[in-house]
C-alpha cells in the first residue's frame, strides 16, 4: 500500500516524510501517516507547521489517496 499525490504539481509520486506541503496558504511538513484501519477508512496524515504542535488530517485534505490496497479487493 502506497500513499501518493492525486493533484498538485507532484500529482502521481508517492507522499514521503519531510515533504512540504500547502494548504490554505500555510506550509506543512509531513511528519508521518497511519495507514487506513478498515477498508472504508481513509488513514490520516500528520504534519507540522512553524514547530506548533502537530495536526492531523484525512490523507484526502491535502490531495493524497492510498493505492495497491491490500485491504479491499
């Protein structure tokens, strides 16, 4: 299971730690991301900003979605 881009400018490459990402005109880094618990899951995303604590988002917010799932058929 691969959690990749599906829109931006790096659309299709896979979501990696340390990547800086923009959302509502803040930049965030990704710090990690838990994969999906159940098949209707969509798994989260956590990033930091300006050394804050960190959030969490569904992967779908910042325009991410998990491929080659082993969990639904």
């Amino acid at each position: 299971m691969k959690l990749i881009y599906i829109d931006g400018p790096r659309k299709g490459h896979e979501v990696k730690v340390g990547d800086i990402i923009h959302r509502n005109g803040e930049k965030y880094e990704v710090e990690h991301f838990k994969k999906p618990h159940k098949p209707a899951s969509s798994g989260h995303i956590y990033v930091n900003v300006n050394d804050s604590a960190p959030r969490e988002f569904y992967v779908s917010v910042v325009g991410a979605e998990w491929v080659e799932r082993e969990d639904r058929a």
